[in-house]
C-alpha cells in the first residue's frame, strides 16, 4: 500500500471515530457549567450576580416559567436550531408552568460568554429560581428534554 492509501484510511477512520463521538454525545442533558465552590454559602448562591442565565432573561424582557425555563442559544443558519425549537415549544406546551425562550447566540455575545456557550444549539434548563440545572449541546429529544426537566 502506498503512503496516500494509509493516509486516506487513517482520515476515515478519524472521521468515523469523530461522527460516532457526536453520535453518542450531541443533545444529551450533562449537568451544568456554574463553577463549584469548594465550601458551599448560601448566601453568595442566592446573591443576583451567582444567576447570569436568570439576569439574561430578565434583560430580554422575558420572564421565567413558573416551574422551569428552557433557554435555548441558537444561530440563524443552523439547522439543528430548528428541530430543537420546534421540540422545546412542543415540551413547554405540554408542560405547566414551563417557558421556552430562544436567543440568538450571535446578537447576544456576551451572554454566550459569560455563560460558557460554545456551539449551537445549547440548550440551559433554569429552574423556578433561574439557577442552571442542566445543559444540553446539540439537539435533544422529547424524552431527553422531559428527563432534564424532572431534575428542575
């Protein structure tokens, strides 16, 4: 075999070991992205500034579920983003006492920052209180979304 035959099955193979990473990863519900304290306070967790996502909505002029929000970061050329709206609007109809809010990622850079986004769509769950409960990247389903929300 020649070297440009074992360099193109090794670029298979690295793509195929990719695409079966996201395959296995993409949409599924991994905890959250706020920072541990070592000792936890309770009066810096209910401090304001410990709930950016919360302080986002807010900003919007939106307002969070009574029960649970589900903030989704999305980008306009993103084909993803659709199918997630569509399934999160569907969850947040069938539920009580749940919002579905879509922000744009690229119109709202310093949110994308401060919250630690770094692909769309990314999906936070908030719960009553606007503390983060759980995060999904890429598209979750129904199940995975009803599974997060049981956790709020």
């Amino acid at each position: 075999m020649t070297s440009g035959a074992w360099i193109a099955v090794g670029a298979v193979a690295l793509a195929l070991a990719f695409g079966l990473w996201r395959l296995v990863t993409d949409g599924r519900f991994r905890g959250t992205h706020v920072v541990r304290r070592s000792a936890p306070d309770a009066a810096v967790e209910d401090h304001p500034a410990s709930r950016p996502a919360a302080d986002l909505v807010a900003a919007l002029g939106e307002s969070l579920g009574e029960r649970a929000t589900l903030l989704q970061f999305s980008s306009a050329f993103c084909a993803p983003c659709r199918a997630t709206r569509r399934v999160l609007g569907d969850v947040a109809g069938i539920v009580d006492g749940v919002t579905h809010i879509e922000i744009d990622a690229e119109h709202h850079l310093e949110a994308t920052r401060v919250l630690g986004i770094l692909r769309t769509p990314t999906t936070v769950v908030l719960d009553a209180d606007g503390h983060e409960v759980t995060r999904a990247t890429g598209a979750p389903t129904r199940d995975q979304v009803l599974t997060a929300l049981a956790q709020a």
